[in-house]
C-alpha cells in the first residue's frame, strides 16, 4: 500500500526516515516548466525532478531500498508513479497528498500557486 503523507505531516515524515539514518528523495515528478514555476526547497532531504512520463526509462537512477516521497501538482501524478515504483520492488515509497498546491497552502506560503 502507497503511504500517503501530507505536507502538513511531512516533517513528521522526514523525521521518521532520517531516524533510520537515511536521506530521503522528494521525487517531482512534473514537467519541467512546472518546476520552474514552483518548486520546494530542499531541507533534510534531496529534490530529484524526473516527469512521470520518464519514470520507466530512468528507474534505474532511484535506489530501491532508499525512502522516497513522490510529489505532483495536486498528488494524482505522484500517487501513479509511487504505485508503479512500489510494483518495481521499491521499498519504502509515499506519496505526497495533495501535491505542492498543498505544500504551498500548508507549508510553505512563498511558493507560487498556479
């Protein structure tokens, strides 16, 4: 099952993880232009942005065993994609609900809504 984690929670995430002595991978999976219009900053955590059309051809650049927290625009996006990953033998996947027009109403007011 897909862990589901709001931006609200997430802290409460990324604690979690890094207990285990791990540093998380955000996964954005939008497109480019998306990412130029709004993206998180990267604390305690590594931001990868890979568009989901291009998640089976660069599965290989993920570790499989590391934690990784996918992201979209409103989690329909990340949800495909962290199911797909978890069917590829992923370990420990979530999904971020809501996707970053939540961050920006829960978290983090400076990011641009669009």
């Amino acid at each position: 099952m897909l862990a589901q984690v709001r931006p609200a929670q997430f802290d409460q995430w990324l604690q979690q993880v890094q207990a285990q002595g791990l540093t998380p991978l955000v996964l954005d999976v939008r497109e480019p232009w998306e990412c130029a219009t709004a993206s998180v900053t990267p604390q305690g955590f590594e931001l990868l942005n890979i568009p989901m059309q291009d998640i089976p051809a660069r599965q290989q650049e993920l570790d499989p065993e590391r934690p990784i927290a996918c992201l979209c625009h409103h989690g329909m996006r990340s949800m495909h994609v962290g199911m797909f990953l978890l069917n590829q033998g992923f370990e420990q996947v979530s999904n971020i609900t809501g996707g970053i027009d939540a961050w920006t109403r829960e978290r983090d007011s400076t990011i641009p809504l669009y």
